[in-house]
DNA sequence: ATCGTAATGCTCATTCCTAGCATTAGCGAT
DNA sequence: ATCGCTAATGCTAGGAATGAGCATTACGAT
C-alpha cells in the first residue's frame, strides 16, 4: 500500500441555474440514501447533480464536473465557476461513503439559458426558494422570519452559557439576518444558513449528529450530504457576482425585454427593485442596447425588445447590475 | 485494491500577507526541487507554506492549513479564506510527486499583524511584487509593461492562426491589461499571470511543458508548482475584498494614523490614493474612529491616532475602503 | 525665525441616486 | 369607437456622494 495515499475521493457538485417563469430554479436528482439513526427504510431525498473526480480520467476538476452533469441531467453546461471546497468531518450527512473514505466536496456554479423539463432521469428543477423560503423578500418580508427564524434563533441565543457569548450570538443574529441597526443584505445566504444549522433549526443539523429530527418543522426543505450549504454559497455568490459582472445574461435568451431583465435579476437577488431607476440604470451603464424591434402582447404597451452589449466588458472595470432598491413591496 | 479510491493528494497551500513598512509581503519558504528538463542539479526555489492534506488527522481543510503553517513558520494565523482549488494535468510544475498521484491544490489566503523575521526555518517575508512587478503602480504605470509586457503579448496575438482568434487575443489582452478603451482594473492580477502564463511570458509556462527557459528573461520571479499562480489569486482576492470588507484592519496594529492606513491599502491595491478624499471616505463612513492620542515623530504635523470601529459590521452591508484613485502617481 | 513635511479643514462643481409624476400604447370588454 | 387596465417609457426635483484642489496648522531640523 502507498505511503502517504490515503483514501479521499472527491466529489464534485454542480449547483445548476436557470430562471424560468420568473422564478429561480436549480437543477436536483433524487438520491436513495439510507436515514442513519432512524428506522425508516431507504427515501429518495434531493440532492444536487455530483460525481467522484476520477484522477485517472478527468484533466481538470471543471472538466470532471462537465462530464457528470452531463452524463446525469443531459445538459451541457456553459458558465461554469468553482466555489468552495468542503471537507469538514460530521457534515457528509450520516452516509459513510463505504468504507470511511474521506470526501473533499467541491462545489460548482453553472448557469444555464432555459429550464428545459431536464433530461432523461430523474433530474428536475426546483424553486430555490424552496430550500431558503426566508430569502425571497421579492413580495415584502417573508412570514416565516417573525414566525419561526426570530424566536428560533432568540432561544438559541438565549441558551448560551456565558453573557459575553449570548452577546455574540446576538449580534451575529442582528448582522445576518438585517435586525434592528443592520439592514437585510440579500449575499448572506450562506451565513444564515449556517446560522440556522448551528442552531440546529435546518433539518440537517441533527442528521449529521445522528439524532431524530426535531418535532418543531425544520426551516426549508433539507438536500443530501451538504448539498444545501453548497446551494446558499452559490445563491451568495450569484447575488454578489449580479452586482458586477454581467452574468444574468447567461441566463437569459440573446434578447429580452428590460421587464424580463429585470424580473430575472429580482427572482436572484430576492427583492423588488425600482422599474424606471432599473432601466436607467442599465441603459445607461451600457450594459444592453435596443434592438429596433417590439415585443407586443405585453399585457400594456409594447415593450422594445434588447441585447447585451458585449462592448461594455471593454469599457467599463466592473460592469454589472445596480440594484435600486424599491422602498417596499410595491409593484413595478 | 479499493475499487475508485484512486491516488489523489491534496496539498494545502498558504498564502500569508503581511505589510511593513508600507511594502506587502508574502511568507515564502525554499524549496529544493530538481529541475526537470535541464541538466542543472537540485536548486532551491521559492514556495508558498505548504503540506499534504492529512484525511486521517484533519478535522477540516482549514484547519489542516494552520497546522502545516504553524509547523513550517511558527506563525499562527488569525485570518484565514479559502480561495481555489486547482486539479491541471500539467501545472504541478515538473515535479512528479513520486509516484503518479494527481496532485490537487487548495489555495488558502491569510493574513498576519506584523511581519516578524519569521521563525526558525527558511521561512522568509518577500515583496508581493517581487513576483509581480506590473501590478505596482504606486509610483505610476510600471515601465515593464511598455517594454516588455505589451510587446510580449502583442507578438503572441500576431501569431494566433485565424484573424478572428487574433481579435479575441487582442480585446483579451485590452481589457486585462488596460489598453485603451479599457482601464487598468487592479483586481484582475490572475487574468493578468494567466494571460502572461499562455502567452509562455512567464518562467513557470515553459517549465511546465519541459522546455528550457526562453532566452529572453521570464517576467517576474517564478514559484515552484502553481504557487505563482496561487499568490495571484490571493491578490486578486484581497485587492477585491478590500472594497467591501474591513480586511485591512487585520493587518494593522490596534492603533493606527490614518497615513499608516492609506499606505498599507495603497500597498495592497498598488495605487496611490488621494489624502483627502481617503480620509472623508474612512472617517464619514464610519470605519475608524479617532482615539484622543498623537503620534508624534511623523516628520510634520502630528497625527492623532485611530481605530477600527468595529459597531460598522452591524451598521452597513459591505463596510469597506472605496479607493479615491489619485489621478497620477501625485504625492499624497 | 525659517523651511520642509504632514495632518487637517473646507469648498465647489459634478455625477449619481432616490422617489415619483406624467404620458404613451396595446388589449379587451362594452 | 370608447373606456379602463396594464405596461413601457420619459422626465425631474432634491439630496447624497465624488473628484480635485486650495488653505491652514503644527512639529522637527537648520
């Protein structure tokens, strides 16, 4: 046996985006994983397209991830960002891999053009949101923020030992999620969701120890493995990428009206933005350009139709989408 | 044999800054390494801090990272952040590792208070733009680009086959380099070295393919491995974060004037910024806030000394240095 | 005292935003 | 045809944030 080989396998997960219908969406598989620490029999569960990195195989990791997806969703990828690696110990979410080899997790941003209904198996795509309902603000402040997540994470706090620590934790409440002097920073994502896993209000806190789930409802639907803290870094850094580089044009066709840009930069970022600063904003940062024709069958006055204008990556450092946020949920 | 547990390394890689007298440093350690393809014998090479990932007795990648550091500097790091993780066939930089593993690198950026001589071993603080020299434009647009950079690309761009792959290098070298329409963007340092690195303009391209070094001097002083290309990432990272985190504060004492501070972040971004604004921007937005101390000595006026205001974290979003460029390379 | 070097104070003209108000145009229903 | 609805587009008053400097103040050294 070789020296310093030891057993570490790799996997490599793909977060895949797509707004469809004005909705966010990420492509999941259906994995059948067994419930450690329950009696229950084998459940599918979601989870996000991944395969091992084969070393022999594969010449780089994107390339690896690109064979995965589509080998698994039939989708050929086209942007495509590393995120972060993972390798803590306890979050492999209560599968052992085999035999104790152990798994480095890197995840993938990709965003895709259409949300076609995804290929051959069970591939499918969901609402974000469905994982995160505390990070659409698009309708004004969602419910389950004063319902559950507050007074959740209150006791939480509450339950620490030391005052100096119950300080701490209150004010990592405050900043992530926007409290009193703090506003809602819609990038934090992954730090509330690693807030509510610390204070085991998602459901794969107590996965991961091996304990029932709790009789309160955990917050969101739960994915395999890490799958769901890999989906907040993703929506974290789509969200703060929005703001300067033009990436939602990677998710929308070569042409577009300024309501569907803008109603695809919402569904990401999560809130309702001001419509005529929206438009000044982007026409005159130079980010898209009309192209003479209209869209009619608007539902109002015909809308002109427009492109990106690639010419903007020249001209300007950090181009990307200023978010004039509207005042409250007010309509556009 | 274990079925897919193939021989995979992961090799933890640090990149620590510090700043000191107003020059960015980088803990570097020499490495002895046999250069391949030459019939020159073992040479000792510049490295970043850097060990195997142990999958046996980490806990995480982090905190495998601070125990490689701790064991090759004495350090102990306070900041640390992930940055990349690279897998290329074809980038480990001529060194085989034995036996064929695939050598999978995981880039790590820390940053330290003071940049003490460095501990026991080889450990040493270099200049960041020892490895970099066209990225300081402290004291105006490096010479090395109008004489050897610029040059260097434009022949590669002319010897592209099609005339419309000689289009997508010339807008590419534009906009990385800050060519004419397009402005110097002090973030894109890694754009930059993978530009210079395809264009074989740096030492590492050739090395990496077995070739002897060109004739013409290779620009910037070369790494082993991808550790170049790592230290780029990090300055791209920093000089990004910088702008909406308060990382700078990591790397100054407690205390500090507001010259001190002006310098180290003109140090990291490599411009010099305009006194006055810089101040406005630091004080109104409430990121220091004076202490009633002077600092005398300072060679006029004495100083009155500041500090972090650490209540800006729960106040704003993205509390971080704007950067009021000073319009040439003017005293401050 | 005089000079040189910094630290600080302030100004002014612009550019950018924020928050709305107002007008224009298809689509359907009456 | 006309009216009412829904969107798309135009525009603007005010306020806030920036970019570039000029002016003044206060040590240390000559």
């Amino acid at each position: 046996m070789a020296p310093r080989l030891t057993d570490i396998v790799i996997g490599l997960n793909a977060v895949v985006i797509a707004v469809t219908a004005g909705e966010p969406r990420v492509l999941t598989v259906r994995r059948v994983t067994h419930s450690l620490g329950r009696a229950t029999a084998n459940e599918a569960i979601e989870a996000l397209p991944f395969g091992p990195f084969d070393p022999a195989g594969h010449r780089t990791l994107e390339l690896g991830l690109r064979a995965w997806v589509g080998e698994q969703t039939d989708l050929s990828l086209g942007y495509v960002e590393q995120l972060y690696t993972f390798a803590d110990l306890g979050r492999e979410g209560g599968i052992s891999e085999g035999d104790g080899a152990r798994v480095v997790s890197i995840g993938y941003l990709a965003l895709a053009r259409e949300a076609k209904p995804a290929g051959q198996g069970e591939a499918q795509w969901m609402d974000w949101y469905r994982y995160f309902p505390w990070e659409d603000w698009r309708r004004g402040r969602p419910p389950v923020l004063a319902e559950a997540i507050l007074p959740g994470l209150a006791a939480w706090a509450r339950s620490a030992g030391e005052a100096e620590e119950r300080r701490r934790r209150d004010e990592r409440i405050r900043t992530t999620f926007g409290e009193a002097p703090a506003r809602w920073d819609e990038e934090r994502v992954l730090e509330r969701y690693e807030l509510l896993y610390e204070a085991e209000l998602v459901g794969e806190a107590r996965r991961d120890r091996g304990l029932p789930p709790a009789d309160q409802l955990a917050l969101g639907q739960p994915m395999v493995f890490d799958h769901r803290r890999i989906l907040a870094t993703a929506m974290s850094r789509l969200r703060g990428k929005l703001k300067y580089r033009p990436v939602v044009f990677e998710l929308l066709p070569p042409t577009f009206t300024l309501l569907r840009l803008q109603q695809t930069v919402e569904a990401l970022a999560g809130m309702g933005l001001h419509k005529q600063n929206f438009r000044r904003l982007v026409e005159q940062g130079g980010l898209v350009e009309g192209i003479g024709e209209m869209e009619r069958g608007t539902g109002g006055r015909p809308a002109e139709k427009f492109r990106f204008r690639r010419e903007v990556l020249v001209e300007r450092p950090a181009p990307g989408m200023r978010l004039p946020v509207a005042r409250r949920a007010g309509p556009h």
